[in-house]
C-alpha cells in the first residue's frame, strides 16, 4: 500500500518552471488522496536524491523535459526498485527524440512530416529544402524551444544556429499547415481531444503557458469518424513506443483532414491548466482522480 508519495520537481531542463507548478498540484491532489508527500528538489546532480528517497513508497515524477523525462530518472528509480508515473526506460527515452520516434511509427504506417536530421551544423546552414516553408527544431527538446519557422533559404543559417544551441539533433521537418490537436490517453483509455488554437503561428512556449495566448477547444470540433481515427492512430503510437500509464500525443490536422503525428510526451505538463487535465475533465474526470488513476497505472506494471 502506498503512503508517502516522493515528489520530484526542478530539474534543469528549459521546462524547469512548469515542473514546479505541475508540482504544486500534484501535491495539492496527493494530499486531498489521503497521500503524505515529500517534494524532492533536484538539481543538478540526481544521485543526490537516493538518501531523500528512504521511506518512500512511490514517486510520482513532476519533472518535464531533460532527464526527467529521458529514461535517467527512470533508470535510477527502476534500480532502487521504486515505483513511479509514466512510462520506463525505453518509451520515455524514445519519447524524448524525436526523430527516432518518428522513424519507428513511420515503420508502422503512421503519417508523421518528412524530416531530415543534421549532425554538421555547417551541412544544416548550407542545406536547400526541396520547398518552403520548413521548421527547423532541436530532435530532444521540448516547449518548443529552438523551434523556427522557415520561409526562405536566408532564414535557414539562423534557424540551425538556434535549434543547435538545444538538445539533440537539428530536424529539419516539413511544415503541415492545420489544425493543432493533442491527445492523452490513461492506460488504453483515449480521453476527449482537444484542439489549441494559439495566438501565435505555432503553439510557442508563450501560447503554452500564458494565460490567454491559447484557446482551447474540447472535446475538438471533429466528425466522429474522424475523431475515433485519430483517437486510435494516438493509441496505436502509445503502443507501439511502448508507453506507460499514461502520455499525450501532439498532431496537425492537414485541410484533407489527414492527421500528422508530431511527437508524443511521455511526462506532460501536469499544472492545474494543462492539456491532460483538459482533456480528463471532459470526460469527468478531476484532476484528483487523474492523479489517482495515474499511480494506479503504475502499479499494474
Ligand atoms: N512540422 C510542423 N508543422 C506545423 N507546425 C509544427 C511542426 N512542427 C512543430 N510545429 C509547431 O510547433 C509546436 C511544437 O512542436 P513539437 O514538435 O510538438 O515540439 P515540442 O516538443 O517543443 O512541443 C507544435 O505544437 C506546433 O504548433
Ligand atoms: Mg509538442
């Protein structure tokens, strides 16, 4: 039986500040559960949290981005035989590249833009595209961070010199122009869909975290063929990364209605305005049983 929940927030990654509003709640939720918390600061060096983790029961991960989210954290937990949110090592490591990820469910079929990766920074700044616009983005980022929308070949040597200051690889990716809809599922239940219709051209780290730089629509104004493909296109990436518990899979919808797959974040942002808990609320459920429902994922592993 879980008693005392282990929080862990901070962490270094550019999301560094969401991880310690999603904190906030998470806490607040664990608390109202019936749950003692403890919240584990990390910085810097994660060994450290090894002694903070004596008494603990179960962690629940509020970290976003970086090694939070890469599989490290995962690793560690996974050998000290403690319980945690989300996704293991794999899925939350492949969750984290973007391209690996994308080359695996373009395997199996799933529509995902083309996209070149650049190792050379200098092969990126001289690349010509076969047409515009583009979106150059770092491959292991997140919040969309290092993320530039290119319309011509001027544009480019800028745009990679960015993206390069990020983690991962420079991408090179096809722009989609549509519709931004997003996707969580919880175990191998779909919740609503939600359509982001940010302020900006692209859902930029200021629409993702500003108030009223975004609207968001759920359940998304969809058919409801169409919703349910899409809705089992998201479960089928969940599966095929292998993904645990629960993670939120973000795609453009062309005029055709083609669903394009972006990427997939195996620790999505867990703030009382987060998409997650947007889409939980749709279908009735509060962020409290959300919480709950994620630590009892994890405990099916
Ligand atoms: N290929 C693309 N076509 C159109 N918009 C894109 C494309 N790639 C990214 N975007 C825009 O940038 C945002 C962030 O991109 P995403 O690949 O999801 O990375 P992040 O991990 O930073 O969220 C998307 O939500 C979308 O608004
Ligand atoms: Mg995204």
């Amino acid at each position: 039986m879980i008693k005392k929940i282990g929080i862990l927030t901070g962490g270094e990654s550019s999301e560094r500040k969401i991880s310690l509003k999603s904190y906030i709640a998470i806490e607040k939720a664990c608390n109202e559960l019936g749950y003692t918390t403890k919240r584990i600061i990390i910085d810097g060096n994660a060994q450290k949290i090894i002694p903070e983790l004596i008494g603990v029961d179960y962690v629940f991960i509020a970290l976003h981005g970086g090694k939070g989210e890469n599989g490290v954290i995962q690793g560690l937990l996974d050998s000290l035989n403690i319980l945690y949110n989300g996704s293991g090592v794999l899925a939350s490591s492949l969750g984290m590249e973007k391209s690996l990820m994308k080359q695996l469910v373009r395997s199996y079929g799933i529509q995902t833009p083309d996209w070149k990766v650049i190792t050379d920074i200098n092969d990126g700044k001289n690349y010509i595209p076969n047409e515009f616009p583009i979106v150059v983005k770092p491959s292991a980022d997140g919040s969309t961070m290092g993320l530039s929308f290119v319309r011509k070949q001027s544009e480019i040597a800028d745009a990679v010199e960015l993206a390069d200051k990020y983690n991962g690889d420079i991408m090179i990716e096809n722009y989609i122009e549509g519709r931004e809809l997003t996707v969580t599922i919880i175990g191998q239940q779909v919740l609503p869909i939600v359509e982001i219709i940010p302020k900006h051209k692209f859902y930029d780290y200021e629409c993702k975290y500003e108030k009223g730089m975004s609207e968001y629509i759920c359940p998304a104004e969809l058919s409801k063929e169409l919703t349910n493909k899409i809705k089992n296109i998201a479960l089928n990436i969940f599966n095929i990364l292998q993904c645990g518990g629960y993670a939120r899979a973000d795609f453009i919808l062309d005029k055709n209605n083609n669903p394009w797959f972006l990427e997939i974040n195996t620790l999505p942002g867990m703030t009382a305005t987060s998409l997650v808990p947007k889409s939980a609320m749709a279908a009735s459920i509060s962020f409290n049983n959300l919480v709950q429902m994620i630590i009892n994922e994890s405990l099916k592993k």
